[in-house]
C-alpha cells in the first residue's frame, strides 16, 4: 500500500507511505513516491519528509545520521535542517525539499509534491 492513492477520502492530495508504527522516535526511512525518493524521519516526536538525496553528490540522506533537528549527509557531511531542508554546514545557499506530512488512522501521509 506504500504511495498509493486512497480515493478523494480522507485527504485528496496525500498518499500512503508507512504505518505509523513502522517509524519509531529518532528514526529514518526511505520511501519512494511518483518515482522520487523521500526520506521520513521522526525526530523528538515530530514527522519530517525531505528529499532523499544530498544535493552535493547525490548521497542518501536516509543512511546518514540525525543529528540535532538535522540529517548528516554519509558521503561529506553536509547538514540539513529537517524542518526547512536548508543546510546548516556545507554550502549554505543548497537545500532539499521538504514535504508536509502527518499521521491519521495509524498511517503516515505525505502530501503529493506539485
């Protein structure tokens, strides 16, 4: 059931993507949605859904590290804010898309990027 569409009820432009349980506290997971890779992170109790890949080289951000309110970058360590995807150390005009996310009936939704 992960990115599919779930009908015009309960939230038009959201998918799918996990069970809520599937994504504990201070955890990542990747999921793919309309083919692009989003990394899901629950940090102190919040969602979060940002663009998997390090604008830099392209690394995973869902097999770095959280750090903070951030995502470490495994291939050079640049530092991405997990609420607004900027970076904090590396390049500071580079950023990844974030996502607006939530929970509802034990399911984690991911509102559909435009």
């Amino acid at each position: 059931m992960i990115g599919r569409l779930l009908g015009p009820e309960p939230f038009p432009s959201y998918v799918v993507v996990l069970d809520e349980t599937a994504l504990p506290d201070n955890c990542m997971e990747i999921v793919e949605v309309q083919e692009r890779k989003i990394l899901l992170a629950r940090r102190f109790g919040k969602l979060y859904a940002l663009d998997n890949a390090c604008p830099h080289l392209g690394g995973s951000l869902g097999r770095g590290t959280l750090k903070d309110n951030a995502v470490v970058c495994p291939l050079h360590h640049w530092i991405f804010d997990l609420s607004t995807g900027k970076a904090v150390s590396g390049s500071a005009d580079e950023k990844v898309a974030v996502y607006e996310v939530k929970v509802e009936a034990g399911k984690i939704w991911l509102k559909l990027p435009s």
